[in-house]
C-alpha cells in the first residue's frame, strides 16, 4: 500500500492557525463531526495519506518576472536567457480531487511526456517537502493514469473530457471573475471592484481591457463577459475573498489554494468553474516574486497586486489558460515583444497588439484565410506562394481574398514550421512593440496547433528576403527563400519559393488521379495512448450524378502515439462525409496522449483546426457535385491552326464522286460513311503537297465529313506526313454518329472485355471502369482484369499493392494531331489508331 505523508499543511497550520488549505483537506475526512474542532482536527490528522490508486491531474504553470523599467512602463519578462534556477520559467504541478495545487520540486523526478490535463499518480517515493505546498518525487516519475485504472467519475474530476475542455478554446463566449484577495498581513489594494471590473470589463468606460483586447484581436470569435450572474456577491464579474493566510512572500501556493477553497465554501460549489470559465487571483503585493503565472489549460491565473489590472498581463495569462506558450526571440525568453506572449507592460491602455503567427495560427481565428504549405509536397501551393498578405487588424470576414497567415509545415522529425505573417501596425495592433508594418516570420513547436513555444527568427521589409537553408533536412541542398518584393496599399506582396519552382519552368503537375473527374483523399491519423479505440469511415453523401460511393473504413491502429501510414485513394468528385470515433468517449486528446486527424480532399484541409478532442464522435460533411459538362462543341473551330487542315473546304455532297487522285484509298461506294471508324483519317495526302495550293479537287472528298465546314488553310506544310495505316478491323459493331459529336464515357463491354464508346465524339473515357487492383480492400476494381497483353509486363491481379504496382486506372482516347515518328507524350493529344504510352 501507498503511504507517502503529506506534513506542510498541517505543520503550518500548528505554527500559524491561519493555512485555510490545511483546514480545508482535514475538514472533507471530517464532514459531521461538528465537535471537532480545527485545531484537534489537525492533531489528528497531521499527515495526510494518499492511496495509490488516488488520482491527481498535471498542471503545467507558466511564470512572468518584471525584469526592466523604461520611462514609461515597466516590462514584464522571464529569464533574460540567464536561466536563473530562483527563476524558473514554468513549474511542474499536480492538483488533486478537492481542487489543491502542489507544485512539484524541479529535478525531483521525472515528469517528461506529461502534457497539461493529463491524469496521473504519484511515485512511490513521493513526499511533500516540510513548510511547503510541494512535492518531492524523490527521484521517481509519475505514472500516466491508464483508463482500465480509472473509476467512474464526475465531470468535474476529468478536465480531459470534451465538457470540460470546451472551456479552454480561444474562441466563443467566456465568463470571466476576477478576485480581490485579503489576507493576513496583506491585501491586494490597487483598485476597489467597480476600478478592477472596470480595468477587466470596461464596465465604466475603459477603453482596453481583457475584454475588449481580445474580442478585438478574434474580431468577436472570442467574447469576454463578466461571470457570476446571479450570486450577491459577485458585482459585475468581480468578487472579494478573505482567506486566513500570512501575505508573507513566497506564500503563494498555500493562499491561491486557500482562495480557490474559499471560493467553494463561500458560494456552496464543488468547483469555481460552476460559477464562470476562468478566474483571475489578484494576491497582495510581494507574496510571490514573480509578476504573474497561469496553469496551461486551466482556469486560473494568479497575479502580484496591480498586474491583475494591465490588459497585456491578463491577455498574457488568459493566453496561457487557452494553451498558448510564450513567444521568444534569440536566448530571450519573451524576447519576440510583437505580440501578447511576449513581453508585458505595467500599462492601463496598451499596449494594443495581438499574437504573432503561430499563436494566430493556434487560436482558429483566421482558419478560412490562412494557408498550409506542405513543403515538397506535390499540390500546387506547396512549393512556391506569390501572393498579398493582409495584416491580421484588417481582417473582414466576407472577404474571401484575404491570406492573413501562411505555415510552412514539414515533418516534425525535421525541425519546427514556420510561420508567416504581416505585423501590420494599425487598430487593434497599433502598439504593437516589435517589427510594426512588417513581415514576421516565426518557428514554433507542436504544429501551431497545441501547447509549444515559438521563436522569432526573421523580419522582413519591403525587399527583404530570408533562407532556410536545406529545409527538409535531407542533404539535397534545397532551401527555402521567403522574399518580401514590396509592400503597398497596406498588404505585404510575399513569394515563398522552395527550391526555386517558383522561377522554374515546369511542366504541368499531374494530379495524383488520373482521372479528372476523380480527387485525392488521404486521412492522416495520428494515435493517442489508446489507439485501439479509434476508427472512421468514409461514405458518399448527397446525389452527385456519376459518383460512386468509396465506402472507406479505417484499418486497425495498434501502435500509441504514432503517425499512422497515410491513407490515400482517388474518389469521384463529389460530396462524401468522414465520421471518426473514439468508443472510450474521450477523443485523441489530451488527457492520454494527443493525438489528432487530418483530412485531405485534394489540397484542401477539409477540418482544419478540429484537433482531436472531440469526445465519442466527430462527422462533417465535405465535396460537392461535380459541374456538368456543357454541351459539346457543334462547330469547327473559329480560327484555322497553321497546319493544314484534315477537313474539306467545301460542304460535302450527299454522295461521293470521283476522288482526287492524291489519296491513297478509294472513296466509299456507298452513299453513307463506312459503319465504324478507321485507325486514322484516310483525308492526308500521300505526296507531298506544293508550297501553294494548286486547283482544288472538282468535288470535295467525303472522308471524313463535319457537321460545320472550315475555312481554308494558309499554308500547307513542305514535308509529307507519314500515310495513314491501312484500315483495321472495326472496334466495336455499333454504328457510328455523324462527325461533330462531343466526349463520350464508355460502358464496359462483357463480350469484349474491354470498355467501349458506342457513338464516335472528340473523346472516349473508361472514366472508373477499370480503377482498381483485383479484388484488393481499397482497390477493388468493378470489371476483372485489365492486363496489358504485350508480354504480360502489366500484370493485373489481387497481389502488390494499390496505386503501387502497376494497374491500369483509366483510358482515354481524344481526337488531335499525331507528331510523326514521335512518341507522344503523357496527356496529348492522339489520333485513334496514333501511339499512347499509358
């Protein structure tokens, strides 16, 4: 059995009679026994035991320290990049059931892979340092609670599940109190409740505050209002409490307990977050030596006196609360001063400014005008960006123009991502105090999307460029240059350009599909603790005429933690929905592990910004129907190309003549076209023609008649084409339609075995009719086998793998010009019976 003694609380309170925490533990063994009194209590209960099988969640704590003055302000700053261990830039915590908060002794043990939220239990070894509210792991490590370990409990007791965990996003509507706290010895005395309603709120006029700070930087996504609605003594978000402990300094850890008690006690909850979704501890001055701290998606903030009251400490610290981590620069912890996780200022109106891109990237404010390029990629804005970026002050929802942040992402194995965007100094960022009117870029950890720090590592003026040399690590010497040609009109003009595509004339890139009427989805999954419990599927919504519903599941994940191997498969243009489950109920995320999904439709990120906290099961809706082809063209082409022209100039007579002498067959002896086509147009001459037309035919041939008769060629060419092949054996025994006809989609022909177009038109497209591997699961192709015959070298079957091994996807043939002794390339254009390389 477990019987690790926790002695601070109760030997401080034997000294002082006034560590309310103390009290508070004691009093939850000894509900009913009204005849106790504290101090007996505390006889005897003066250690306090904890179970093995006692759950604690783990608390990350992130600090501030006032490290300058200036004229007009005094900022707020951590390390100075000196790494003071007084000073330390976080702390490591466990909060219990009754909502208590123990730090954890640095270097006491090991707390590495344990996010923010998580459930754990203590080591063995584990013991509370004397006089203290913390915990020495003694050289142990914690243990990640497993959920067969886990009991039925209260939504309350798991701040890891969707309920709970809603209150941490940056964006909706939030409540908000902020609590004056008196103590002994000591009490915060800056301002009464209505001056630090005011200073929070606006509620008597402030110009800025928290409020008004970020539902400006959201544009109104985020909407900060006064908690406590309904309880007599809470006024306008704002509330005071009396705790019995010593405003001695460093006492911080016991009063913010005794406070968060209180609060319980006082208004009759189990949890402050009842009343409102975060809270704000304005302590004495001098109880801590910090400024500020906040736990990471947490509810609370605790502040040194006057610094619950200038806006960027409260923006700072509720930042922390929403899982952002600080912005530095270079060595500087809190160096990069361009927005709210940065520096702070001891200043009542400003500074006004916002968050750098990636905190920006993280807080989906702007996630339908920013762009993922995913660097090496092959989708068309992976390699190379030209486009304006708007400053994030300048945001207007309707514009669909608009590209505010741009992330360069590459696998995190190779370094972090950069982020990009224009530090426009206007409105609600006209304060900003580094790199105004300029564009920022920053590298950060965890995708941009969860709890990691940034740095800032360029600024970039009009003309301006940076590298990144090598970007992906690979030794292949491709950077990345981020240029800034100029700045006008108050947009940044920015080319990102990897390994100089954007300069490089390229061929056209190919779609992953070779079917144009067919897009790419991949899911990227990337596993929890448990990974076991997740599953999704994929299926065809709606009633897009032609498509075929994939219905695609998710194999069986095993390995914990882990990028899973991409899926890819090539779907019909259309509308589809992605249902992704969890069978425990609590997501991917972030109580065991953090995992995440990702859906790809072409180069479309289909839920950016969902994560993986969605607790049993998340389903959208994504695609849509494929437009109509027009009609098919009834007439020839307007303008004549150089080449000469294949079709007569004339309108053809119902019935052939005489044919001109200059071709090679004879003309048909019937008064229709022949039945089916033949391998090429039999209208090329077998000499070659003089540099100027002779005298025409007397008659014009009927070979190959059009519905629409063209003008003349300009020129004839000086060299022969190559004749035409002998006519071949008829594809299919079906008639034909007259010339003109636009594309066909083929059916397939069970006689044949092939696919077959049965009237003739500019194109015929197998469209699905051979997509597939065998019978492969994902693969399996709707008509058995396609098997090039030429020495079996394309072997069709059910063995290798889909999109892998050779298959034949999709045939189409189209009308055109054939090159003479050329192979034609991947794409154009051929002539029926010309040469294809597929």
């Amino acid at each position: 059995m477990f019987r690790s003694y926790f002695t601070a609380a109760a030997i401080a309170l034997a000294a002082t009679s006034t560590v309310r925490v103390g009290a508070a533990v004691v009093e939850k063994s000894l509900r009913g026994r009204n005849a106790d009194t504290v101090a007996s209590a505390i006889k005897k209960h003066q250690h306090r035991v904890l179970q093995e099988e006692e759950e604690f969640t783990f608390l990350i704590a992130d600090i501030q320290y006032e490290d300058g003055f200036t004229a007009t302000s005094r900022k707020l700053q951590g390390n100075s990049g000196n790494k003071n261990p007084n000073r330390p830039e976080r702390t490591m915590n466990v909060q219990d059931a009754e909502g208590m908060i123990y730090e954890i002794e640095a270097g006491s043990g090991d707390t590495a892979g344990t996010s923010s939220g998580s459930k754990v239990t203590l080591p063995d070894k584990a013991s509370m340092t004397p006089g203290t509210n913390k915990i020495n792991l003694n050289g142990g490590a914690l243990k990640k609670k497993t959920k067969k370990e886990k009991k039925k409990r209260d939504l309350r007791e798991d701040d890891s599940s969707t309920e709970m965990r809603r209150h941490l996003t940056a964006i909706g509507t939030k409540t908000v109190v902020a609590v004056r706290v008196i103590a002994n010895g000591g009490a915060y005395n800056w301002k009464d409740e209505a001056g630090l309603s005011d200073d929070v709120f606006g509620t008597n006029g402030d110009a800025y505050n928290l409020k008004s700070g970020f539902e400006g930087c959201s544009h109104n996504q985020l909407i900060i209002n006064p908690g406590g609605g309904g309880y007599s003594d809470i006024n306008n978000g704002v509330t005071t409490i009396n705790v019995d402990v010593n405003a001695t300094s460093g006492n911080h850890g016991n009063m913010a307990n005794a406070v968060t008690a209180a609060i319980k006690a006082k208004f009759g909850v189990n949890d402050p977050t009842e009343i409102a979704d975060h809270w704000l501890y304005c302590l004495p001055p001098g109880v801590t030596t910090s400024i500020a701290y906040a736990y990471i998606d947490h509810y609370m903030s605790v502040y040194s006196n006057e610094w619950c009251n200038y806006p960027s400490s409260q923006m700072h610290e509720l930042g922390h609360n929403f899982g952002f981590d600080h912005s530095n620069e270079g060595t500087q912890d809190y160096g990069d001063q361009s927005g709210m996780m940065g520096s702070s200022y001891s200043e009542d109106e400003g500074p006004l400014m916002c968050f750098n891109a990636a905190k920006s990237w993280q807080t989906g404010w702007f996630n339908e005008k920013r762009v993922n390029m995913n660097i090496g990629g092959s989708e068309a804005t992976d390699n190379c960006l030209e486009t304006d970026i708007t400053g994030q002050a300048d945001y207007v929802a309707v514009d669909t123009t608009q590209t505010i942040l741009v992330k360069m992402n590459r696998a995190s194995s190779l370094g972090r991502d950069l982020f990009l965007m224009y530090n426009k100094k206007t409105g609600v960022n006209s304060g900003t105090a580094e790199g105004g009117n300029t564009v920022m870029v920053v590298e950060a950890d965890s995708e941009g999307t969860a709890y990691g720090e940034s740095w800032l590592v360029g600024k970039l003026g009009a003309g301006a460029s940076k590298t990144f040399a090598d970007y992906l690590g690979d030794g292949n010497g491709r950077d990345l240059v981020i240029t800034v040609p100029s700045i006008n009109d108050g947009k940044a003009q920015v080319k990102i350009d990897f390994d100089g595509l954007c300069d490089r004339t390229m061929a056209p890139t190919t779609s992953p599909c070779g079917n144009p009427s067919q897009k790419q989805v991949s899911v990227q999954i990337t596993t929890d603790d448990y990974p076991e419990e997740t599953s999704w599927t994929l299926k065809k919504v709606g009633s897009c005429a032609g498509q075929i519903d994939p219905n695609l599941s998710s194999p069986t994940y095993a390995s914990k933690n882990t990028l899973q191997p991409i899926f890819e498969q090539c779907v019909d243009k259309g509308q589809y929905q992605f249902t992704i489950n969890d069978v425990y109920g609590d997501g991917m995320c972030c109580g065991y592990g953090t995992g995440s999904f990702r859906v790809l439709y072409g180069d479309k990120d289909v839920f950016e910004g969902q994560g993986g906290d969605f607790g049993s099961i998340f389903t959208g809706n994504f695609g849509e129907c494929e437009d109509t082809p027009a009609s098919p063209p009834t007439s020839a082409p307007v303008n004549p190309t150089p080449a000469p022209t294949a079709f007569p100039t004339n309108p053809p007579t119902p019935n052939p003549t005489s044919p001109p002498t200059a071709f090679p067959t004879q003309n048909p002896t019937t008064a229709n076209p022949t039945p089916l086509p033949t391998k090429n147009p039999t209208a090329f001459p077998t000499n070659p023609p003089t540099n100027l037309p002779t005298n025409a035919p007397v008659n014009p041939p009927t070979a190959t008649p059009t519905s629409v008769p063209t003008s003349p060629p300009t020129a004839l060419p000086t060299t022969p084409p190559t004749p035409a092949p002998s006519p071949s054996a008829p594809l299919t025994p079906a008639p034909t339609n007259g010339g003109g006809a636009g594309p066909q989609e083929a059916v397939f022909d069970s006689g044949y075995g092939v696919p077959r177009c049965a009237n003739t038109g500019s194109s015929c497209d197998s469209l699905a009719l051979l997509n597939g591997r065998g019978t492969m699961t994902s693969g399996n192709e709707p008509n058995l086998s396609n098997t090039n015959s030429n020495g079996n070298t394309c072997t069709d079957g059910n063995s290798g793998s889909y999109h892998s091994d050779e298959s034949f996807d999709q045939i189409t043939v189209t009308a055109g010009d054939i090159i003479s002794g050329t192979p034609v390339p991947t794409g154009d254009f051929i002539v029926e019976g010309g040469r294809a390389y597929v």
